[in-house]
C-alpha cells in the first residue's frame, strides 16, 4: 500500500485533504500533524464491514430510482419532492478515493470527499444525503449531541461546501438515510431486521475556512500542538508515560566525563514540565536519539534542571 503523502511547510501546491483527514483535526491537532505532516499514523480501528455492506446494498436501491427518475418511497413518505440526483460524475463523486474536489481560493489545499448519495428538487437544488448504520434497541430518528454525532454534522456540511464550491445550488438542509438493526425478533435465523428512518439537519459550511486556516498555521509551525480535549489515544499514552515513571526503579547514571548524575530523556509530547531528574526531548525519535544526556556535558549550564538523589 503507498504511503500517504506528508505536507511539506511552505510548499507551493496544493496539499490534498480528504473531508476525513479535516475531521482528525478537529479532534486531535497533535494526532492529525504528527500523522500528516511526520508521518506518524495512529493505530487503525476494526473496519466497519457490515455498514460497509449496508451502504453498498442501499445506493444499489437508490441507483434503481434513480434510473426511473423516481423518487424513492422513504422521501415520499416523509413528504419530501426529492428524486436521486443524476450526473455523469455521481460515480466518481462517490469513489472514496476520488470524491467531490475542491481547490480552496488561497490554492493552499485541495478538498476531497466522498458523499454517499445526492437529491434534488424541482429546481435544480442539491440536497446532501449520507447512509448511517447501526444496531440498537429502538430504531433511530433523531441524532445525538456531541461525540462523532457532531462529527456526522460537520460530514454533511463539508459535502455541501465542496458542491457549492463545483457551481451547483445545495441546500442547508441536509438527511440521513439512518438504518436500525432493531434486535426486535426473538431469533437471528441468518437474517437483520432493520427500520430505515429519514433523519434531517440544516447547518452550515461557515466554519470550513476558519478550520483550513488553523490547519495551514499548525503544518507551519515547527511545534507540535496540544492533543485535544477529548483524544483518548494521546491520553492513552500520557497516562502511559506518567506510570512508566511511577512504577520505574531508577538507577541513575553518572557522566562518563564529569562524574555528574545524569538526566533521563522522555520522547513525546507532554501535559506539563518533565519530573524532576528527566528531560523532554519532544515527539521525533531515531536511532540517534540518546537516552540519557549530561547536563553540564550536553546541555548549557544555565538551564534550570532539578536532579533526582541516587538511587541507593
């Protein structure tokens, strides 16, 4: 598999962004740098096989309207004058390695996202939907606050901005096509029950260019940002750390040139100062990283460092 491409600062072209890529920003800035413009990747999570599969099975269905030119029975039902959208590059719109694209006005990025599928109106109007999947007790008909259900929000808003910024007209209002394997029949028998609902949402695409904005400072600044305010895994490895320290026997080491204790090295972004006896070294680490430094050998005499006691 080829390596994704780093952002090199202050570099002419474009970067291409996916929509998800923007996402990661917003919940981490120190995951999403370390990752786009280090190349340091988080850990994958389990692939989401079985919404993969419903998606697939409902633009099938919806293709099927969408050659009649005919609405579909759940826009009928919920009232709503919408038929599947029809263009040459619906397809390509919705390859996730393609998607819609979009060069922002400063050319500093180019903005890619793959929609699930695309209404329209009478007059021409564009109204975004996405396929959501899940299994609950009851069925879904409303969304959740905060979380990745605000993630599911801003999905939505970044499609609209990317078809406004290709000329078309696209509504605010946006729908999830939200379907509930609903655990409701006594027994599995090989088969899911599920109830499609038709869930909508009117926002708006205001925020995106502030968000490039502050993406473009952070891949420039030669510091790597604070994680953010709900990262589990920066917290994760924060906690890691801050044990690993607790629960170390220390043997100090003692300078092979001057005799003096030596200080150990912590790579990684930390919360605060490092504990007394340590040194933060900061997130990029090789083969020449040491793992231990002199203070009056290695580093200047007047920085201010506490050492811990030898270890007895």
């Amino acid at each position: 598999m080829a390596r994704s491409v780093r952002y090199v600062p202050g570099q002419q072209e474009p970067f291409k962004m996916s929509r998800a890529k923007i996402e990661d920003f917003i919940r981490c800035p120190r995951c999403f740098v370390l990752e786009v413009k280090h190349g340091i990747k988080k850990p994958t999570g389990v692939p989401f096989t079985l919404n993969v599969a419903v998606d697939n099975l409902l633009k099938k269905e919806f293709d099927t309207y969408r050659a009649n030119g005919a609405a579909h029975p759940i826009a009928i039902q919920n009232g709503l004058n919408l038929k599947p959208f029809q263009h040459p590059d619906l397809d390509t719109w919705r390859n996730n390695f393609k998607g819609v694209t979009a060069q922002t006005e400063d050319g500093k990025f180019l903005i890619t996202g793959a929609v699930d599928d695309i209404w329209v109106d009478d007059a021409g109007t564009l109204y975004v939907i996405d396929y959501k999947a899940t299994g609950r007790q009851e069925a879904v008909t409303s969304l959740g606050e905060g979380g990745f259900y605000d993630g599911y929000r801003r999905q939505l808003e970044i499609y609209q901005w990317l078809l406004r910024k290709n000329g078309f007209t696209v509504s605010d209002t946006g729908y999830w096509v939200y379907v509930t394997a609903t655990q409701k029949q006594d027994s599995f028998d090989n088969n899911l029950k599920f109830e499609a609902n038709l869930v909508s949402y009117t926002g708006s695409d205001q925020w995106i260019d502030s968000i490039l904005d502050s993406i473009y400072t952070n891949l420039n600044e030669p510091e790597v940002p604070g994680p953010g305010d709900d990262c589990d895994l920066c917290r994760f490895f924060e906690e890691r750390a801050n044990k690993a320290i607790e629960w170390h026997e220390l043997v100090w080491k003692n300078c092979g040139d001057c005799g003096t204790r030596m200080l150990k090295t912590i790579y990684g972004m930390m919360a605060g100062e490092a504990p007394s006896g340590h040194i933060s070294m900061g997130c990029i680490v090789d083969a020449e990283s040491p793992e231990w430094l002199c203070p009056k050998c290695d580093l200047e005499e007047e920085a201010d460092l506490t050492l811990l006691p030898r270890a007895e």
